[in-house]
C-alpha cells in the first residue's frame, strides 16, 4: 500500500499545520455563531459581522490544501517558506471585525 504522505517528515509537520488552519477556521465559525445572539440588539450590522467571519473561515479552509501541498513539497524540497501572506491576510481580517464590533459596542451605549 502507498503512503498516503508525500513526504517523509516523521513530526507529521504538514499535517500539524492543516490541524491548526482546521481549528482556525472552526474558531471563526464559532465566533460568528456567537455574534447571531446580538442580532436582536444591533440588527443588521451583527450580519454583516457574521458574514465576514463566516466567509473568512470558509476561505481560510478552502485553502487549506494548498498550504497542505506547498508545506508537503517544501519538506521533500527540502525548503519550507513561511506563509506570511496569508498570516498578515488573517490578521487583518482580525482587525476589521474587531474594530467593527468595538464601534457597534460604543455606538449602542
């Protein structure tokens, strides 16, 4: 039988990676889910928020295999780059909806 891995890293480095990207990608999930309580206080802004949050976990997911694929030949290759796009990308998602939430929070008050 073939192995399933298409490298030989006995740390399972790729797959440990795709784990945690799964994990974000559930966080964000939950995070929207938890933002739907609030619709009835804000309305449509709280969609709005759970939209972004829902879509950018999506994507975070959907792109996950390639990330998969880069680490796996980058460990055969025997160079690993950082993915720093996609670090700064999430970060700044971060900020956006924090900030968007934290404006909300100030307009209600």
């Amino acid at each position: 039988m073939k192995d399933p891995r298409p490298h030989q890293d006995l740390g399972l480095q790729p797959e440990r990676t795709a784990l945690t990207w799964t994990r974000t990608t559930v966080s964000f999930l939950v995070a929207a889910a938890i933002l739907l309580k609030w619709t009835g206080n804000f309305g449509w802004p709280i969609l709005v928020l759970v939209a972004g949050l829902a879509i950018t976990g999506l994507l975070v997911l959907a792109r996950q295999r390639i990330r998969y694929t880069r680490g796996a030949r980058g460990i055969v290759g025997g160079r690993v780059r950082p993915n720093l796009r996609a670090v700064i990308t999430l970060t700044c998602c971060l900020w956006a909806i924090g900030i968007a939430e934290l404006v909300l929070l100030l307009l209600s008050s």
